[in-house]
C-alpha cells in the first residue's frame, strides 16, 4: 500500500542493532506517518471544531498527542527527551502543517534510541502512572495510543465532511486496484500457506 504523504522515508530508518527489534523503529515509522497523514488532511479553520460540548477540540488533541508522546518516552522509557516548552508549535493559534512538522521531527529525533537499544533494555520493567511494566509493553502501549488519537481526528474530519485518508487499507473516500478489504464472510474465511 501507498500513501499520499510519506513524511519519514524507509531509507530513513535506522537499522536495529537486534534485527528482533526492527519492528520497533519501522512500526514508529509507519504509525507516524498514518498520523501526519491524517492531520494532513485538516485545514487551519477545523483546529477548534469539537464533536460535542464535552469533547477536545482537534487543535487540543493534536497538542495532547505531541504532549503525551514525550512524556511516555521521557517519563516511562526513560530516555532524554527535548525541554516541554520546546514541543508545541509557537504562536497563539499555530497552523496544522506546524504540528505535523512538529510531530514528525519529534519521531525522527527518537528513531535512533528506537534501534540502539537492546533486548534487556526493552524488557525491563519500568514504572507506568500506577503499575509497574516492561518497557516493551509501554512502547506498543504508545502505538496504540496513538492509534486512538488518530482515530478521533478521522472521526473529526468524518463529521466535517472531509476526505478520512487511508492508514490500514481503502477509505469510503480512497481506494485503488488491488485493495482487498475484509468486509464479507469470503475475505474472513481466507487461509494462508
């Protein structure tokens, strides 16, 4: 599958030093692009939109993604990460394309840290708000929480009527030769090798 927005390029991603681990830096990639991929989609005027009264507006949920992402690797994985004050797009009222470019030098400053370390490293526990887990856990934890964020922001551009670009496979509004979605009992029943 290709994507309209390829914002760090596989020629980009540093080699694990444990080819086991590869998948850490290469899924970063991957989920980081989708993410600048989606917010790409947004205009400058959609950044205060909210669903409901009760909801974050999209301009808070990219803020928070941004946020929380230094505060899992900094706090959680435990590696140095750039001063808070540094992280949000400057301004009172910064345009979209500032917090994807925010967003995506943020991944590629990590992708190093991703490939260095070790097996050891990954699977030590580590601290996480009130429990204690392997920092593996806390990384894929990461994924997922991304996932989710930006899923509310498709969800966002749903409801605005604009265009949801594809992350996994085919949108209602994206798909191309090829695609193969699982959406009938045929697809779910198919077997591999």
């Amino acid at each position: 599958m290709e994507y309209a927005h390829e914002f760090i390029a596989p020629v980009e991603v540093p080699r694990a030093v444990n080819p086991l681990l590869q998948h850490l830096p290469d899924t970063y990639v991957s989920e980081t692009n989708k993410l600048g991929s989606v917010w790409s989609e947004l205009q400058d005027h959609q950044l205060e939109f909210r669903p409901h009264a009760r909801s974050s507006s999209i301009r808070q949920i990219l803020a928070h993604q941004i946020l929380s992402e230094r505060r899992f690797f900094a706090e959680f994985i435990g590696w140095e990460e750039p001063p808070v004050e540094s992280l949000l797009p400057t301004g009172e009222r910064p345009p979209v394309q500032a917090y994807v470019d925010r967003v995506v030098a943020l991944a590629r400053a990590r992708l190093p840290a991703l490939a260095r370390e070790e097996e050891k490293f990954w699977l030590d526990e580590v601290p996480f708000f009130d429990v204690t887990r392997q920092r593996i856990w806390v990384f894929w934890r990461r994924v997922l929480h991304t996932a989710h964020h930006r899923a509310q922001v498709g969800i966002c551009l749903r409801l605005l009527e604009d265009r949801v670009p594809p992350t996994y496979g085919p949108t209602a509004d994206v798909s191309w030769t090829g695609a193969d979605p699982t959406n009938t009992l045929d697809a779910a029943r198919r077997a591999g090798a």
